[in-house]
C-alpha cells in the first residue's frame, strides 16, 4: 500500500489548473487589497471537480482500510481525503452490495470532491510554480 517517495498524481496537471482557475476566480472578485492568506484558506477549501487521486491507489487504499491497515502515518490532508473516499465508498456497497471494491471506487473518485485536500501552503507553492510556468509559455 505504500506510495513511493517523488510519484507524481497521474492528475496533477489536471489539479493545477483547477486550483488556478479557482485562485484566478478569487483573486478577479476581490475588491481592493487582496489579502492572499485569506485566498489560499479560501481556494483549499473549494470543492474539486474530483477526487486528486487514481482510481488504483484509492481502491488499494480503500481495501486497505476495509482490512483495518491504519493510514494515520498518512499526510493529514490525504489522510482526510482517503476517509471521505472510503465513507462514500461504503455508502455505495451498502446501497448495491453487487459492485465491486474496484467499481465503487472508480465512481467514487470520479464524483465531486468537497475540497481540494491540500494544505494552504502546497496550494500556494503549486499556484506560484503553475503561474511562473505559463509566463514562460512552458503550459499553456
């Protein structure tokens, strides 16, 4: 179950340009001195148009959990994220006890996500690196 130490999330890309987007939006409707603490508590805690996390490695994980392996080793906010996926999870095999760990999983993760389960500080490094990225026509 464990993760490999520099992996990168296969929607890591796909993650920055959300939270961009979202911190451009938040950015744009603030009147005045744009407090950016404030915005990055603020961008963190905007719902996602998903899970930031694949489909294997949450169900690896979700199975581990359902075997009582304990992720509270575990980054707090992934920790968070894995728990909400694993409660949705359950909801889903107690509604339609026919899917399986892997489809229920699958369905999960592909759902809206109340939040992006970064901390405000890893919001703040990948919108700085996301920006100074497109300024150098590196993304687009």
């Amino acid at each position: 179950m464990a993760k490999h130490i520099g992996n990168q999330t296969e929607f890591g890309s796909e993650r920055n340009a959300a939270l961009l987007q979202a911190f451009s939006s938040l950015v744009a409707a603030d009147t005045g001195l744009v407090d950016l603490s404030r915005v990055f508590h603020t961008v963190v805690a905007t719902p996602a148009s998903r899970f930031y996390v694949s489909e294997r490695r949450a169900a690896a994980v979700v199975g581990a959990m359902r075997r009582g392996v304990s992720i509270a080793g575990m980054n707090p906010e992934r920790r968070e994220m894995f728990a909400e996926i694993y409660r949705r999870v359950q909801h889903l095999l107690d509604a339609d006890p026919s899917l399986s760990l892997t489809e229920a999983t699958f369905r999960v993760v592909n759902t809206a996500a109340p939040r992006f389960y970064l901390s405000p500080a890893t919001a703040r490094s990948i919108i700085y690196r996301e920006r100074c990225m497109r300024r150098k026509g590196v993304r687009p």
